[in-house]
C-alpha cells in the first residue's frame, strides 16, 4: 500500500473546504478499507494568500480529520507555484502526490484508477478532460484554442489536460532541479520523461462559490506556457518583417511605373494606411521581444519562488 497525498492549493475556498474534505475522507477511508492507500494518507490544502476564513477553515478541519494538513503561504504566490510548494513539503510525507482544485471539480473518481496505474509502474498520471459540459462556453472555447495554439508553437503538453495529476517521488525530485521562476507546469511535468499514462477526467459543477481563475490569470498563464518554452513568436515577427519587405518592394514596382507612365494618384490614404500597418507591427513586435526580455529579468534574479508562513 502506498502512502498517498492530495494537494489542493486554496485562495478563498472557505465556501467549499467542508464540502470537499467530506468528500475525500470518505474516499480515502474507502480506498483503505480496499487496500489501495496506508492509513497515514493525507490531504494537503495549501492557502495561498487567501483573505477570507480559508486558513482558519483548514486549522479547524486539521484538528477534527486525521487525513487533513495544511500549509500556509506568507502571501498570495499564485495558482502554479503554490501547487510547487505543495507538491514539493508532500513529497517528504508520501510515496505519491496527486494535485487538484479544491473546488473538486475534477473527478475524484479517477484517484483509484491512478493509483493503480502507479502500481503498475506509471511515475506520471495525467486526468485528461473529456468532457468540459460544466465550463463555461467562453472558458472551454480559449481554452481549446490555446491547446491547439501550443501544439502549433511546438510546445510539449497533454492535451485537454490542467493540473490534476499524479506524481511518484521520483518525478517529484526530478521536476525539484527545474529551477524556473515563471513556472508552466503543463509544459514543465511532460519535460520529465518518465513512463506516464493518462485517465479521463469528466469536470462537475463547482459545489459552491466561483472560480478564482479570472481572465487576466488565465491569459498570463498562457503567456507563461508559450514563452517558456517556445521561441516561435520570435520567428514570427522575423518571418513578417520579410513579408513587409517583399510588400515594400511591390510597392516600389507600382510607384516607378506610376511615375515613368504618368499615372501618378494623391496618395495621402495609402500613405496614412502604411504607417498605421507598419507602426502596429513594429509595436507588437516590441511587445513580444519585451516579454520575453522581461522573463530573463525576472529568471536572473533568482528569487525564490515562495515562502512558507507555516504548517500543520
């Protein structure tokens, strides 16, 4: 029997933290009964800055539940490096860690079927979303559209797939040499190379409250996954800058013959209309060597990722 660990990170999860300890409980006392887990299993529930009761929900639930510790981070750190300072402490405490939303919008369900596959000698289980029904039309459009963008970028991921895994201790000392400060787990984990597998993975209704995953997090998360690890919007903007030339050109063609014809027109619109084109392109392409210019400044400085304000 393994002695397994969940990893949930929480930012103002009070309205759900009841709810889904019963939830597991109830599947870990299962899951023992059947052999699959020791007793000495656990759920790990890090708080992540949160301003609501989170932290004191988590303390309350500690003292009542075996299964439940907490960690307490000295300030909001973020979705993914709370999942690393949560994945990291557990793999001191258990055989194997599987992370999840503490929203249990995931299927709990897998956590069987992956431990199973752990046994049969996975170190990397991924659940993969087959059926997104409970998204939000929006959230499951962009989030299908920057799956397919990825793959264009040659970036190296599961499809369909966020952040509920299972991890072997192994695989957790190995991701630990990875020393990134913008961390993309998604493209980071695959990186790994060791024998993995995948489960379906069918997302529900959140029990209550609203995802904390707004807009502009998402969309700085897909930044993250794309200039960590592809330099093709490099490439890009080399690739347009020859188009504009050959455009340039043409454009001189068509002016020396208007001139050696005599079919010379006011050109105030063709101008006006080349400076805007030219000027937006020059722009975004500031925007996007300044970005990744801007992750060199940030991995340079090697501050660490987190702080742990304490732990039950």
């Amino acid at each position: 029997m393994i002695r397994l660990a969940t990893v949930s990170p929480c930012y103002n999860e009070e309205d759900v933290l009841q709810h889904s300890v019963e939830q597991l409980t109830a599947l870990f006392q299962r899951m023992i009964a059947e052999g699959l887990i020791s007793k000495d299993s656990m759920m790990v529930f890090v708080n992540d800055g949160s301003r609501d009761h989170t932290w004191e929900i988590i303390r309350q639930l500690h003292a009542e539940n075996n299964f439940v510790r907490g960690i307490n981070m000295s300030r909001n750190v973020g979705h993914q490096n709370a999942i690393m300072a949560g994945m990291m402490t557990a793999r001191e405490w258990a055989d194997a860690v599987i992370t999840l939303d503490a929203d249990l919008q995931d299927d709990i369900e897998c956590i069987p079927k992956m431990i199973r596959d752990f046994n049969d000698g996975n170190d990397i289980v991924y659940g993969v979303k087959v059926s997104r029904k409970a998204d939000p039309v929006i959230k499951k459009l962009t989030a299908q559209t920057f799956y397919k963008i990825q793959r264009s970028m040659g970036v190296e991921s599961v499809y369909n797939h966020a952040d509920f895994r299972l991890m072997s201790r192994r695989a957790l000392d190995m991701l630990s040499t990875y020393k990134e400060h913008n961390l993309y787990l998604r493209g980071l984990i695959p990186m790994i190379g060791l024998k993995h597998t995948t489960v379906d993975d069918v997302i529900r209704e959140r029990y209550a409250g609203q995802s904390k995953y707004t807009v502009h997090k998402m969309m700085k998360l897909a930044l993250n996954g794309i200039t960590a690890f592809s330099v093709r919007p490099l490439y890009a903007i080399y690739n347009i800058g020859i188009l504009f030339l050959i455009v340039a050109l043409l454009i001189a063609c068509y002016v020396a013959y208007s001139f050696f014809f005599g079919h010379i027109q006011p050109g105030w619109a063709s101008l006006i209309l080349s400076i805007w084109i030219v000027g937006g392109f020059i722009l975004i392409s500031l925007g996007i060597v300044g970005t990744y210019i801007g992750q060199i400044y940030s991995e340079t400085k090697r501050r660490p990722l987190y702080h742990i304000q304490e732990i039950l």
